[in-house]
C-alpha cells in the first residue's frame, strides 16, 4: 500500500517552509513540502521516493492517476503555468520542452523522467502492474496509451 495507506497511521514530517496540504483518508490532512517529506508511522521513517511536477491540467492529472492506482508513494510539486513556472531554468533542466508533468524518481537515483506516455510505461514497468508481459496484451495497452497521448 502507498505512503497514505492504512497500514502505516502516523504524520508527516516536512523540513520546507512551503508546504502544500492534501486530504488523505484515513490519515486527514496531510502536509507536503520541501524536497524531503517523511511519513511516520509503524513502519519507520520512508522517504518520498517520487516528485511529481505537474499542473491541474488533464495531462496533469493522467500520472496522478496511475500513481493512486500504483499505491506509490509521490509528493506533488505544482508548477503555476499562469506564472511562467514551466520555463524558468530549473524546470528546463528537468523537461528542455518546458512541459508538464515530469517525475523525477529517488528510487532509481533520481531518475527524471517527462512526458505523460513515458511517465505512464516507466511507472507500469517499474511496479510490474498495469501492463501486460505477453505481446498481444502489451500492445493492446500500447495502443490505448498512444490514443490517450494524442487525443485525451
């Protein structure tokens, strides 16, 4: 189960001073911040192992999806297209297009990763969920991924 599930009850620890509050059920308001965010619980101190840099836009919202659906844990870090955010160069050094979303994993040593298709076959791939290992179930998935790229 992801850093919110039921399983660990406990808080969240942050060290930034912007912070960015999320309703999570069982666990209330949680609060996320800064570029170290702890969840303590029974389990011990875990540290959020995905960022996701992205925007209330429905290519936004696609890998918050699939992260929910993983139960991975991931911290959100919103990008304010009105202000331009997606063009400032710390942004450029994650996505050169200037784009939103982008992950950038601590798992895999901070693997950045853009692009909403890319995003989706990495997490997929990464969990081992979501996508089939024969050919014909693959492609199927493949070719529902490509339309929701190119038309959703």
């Amino acid at each position: 189960m992801g850093l919110f599930g039921s399983d660990y009850g406990g808080i969240i620890a942050c060290s930034a001073p912007l912070c960015q509050w999320l309703w999570r059920p069982p666990l209330r308001w949680v609060r996320l911040t800064g570029n170290i965010c702890l969840f303590v619980g029974t389990t011990g101190p875990k540290r959020v192992m995905i960022e996701l840099h992205t925007a209330a836009t429905p290519n936004g919202w696609k890998v918050s999806i699939v992260l929910e659906e993983l139960g991975l844990p991931y911290k959100v870090c919103p990008i304010d297209l009105t202000a331009g955010e997606q063009h400032k160069p710390q942004f450029r050094a994650m996505n050169p297009n200037g784009r939103i979303p982008v992950i950038v994993d601590h798992e895999a040593g901070g693997l950045t990763i853009f692009e909403s298709g890319a995003i989706l076959v990495y997490l997929a791939e990464k969990t081992g969920r979501l996508m089939p290992a024969d050919l014909p179930g693959r492609f199927c998935v493949m070719q529902w991924l490509m339309f929701q790229m190119g038309g959703i």
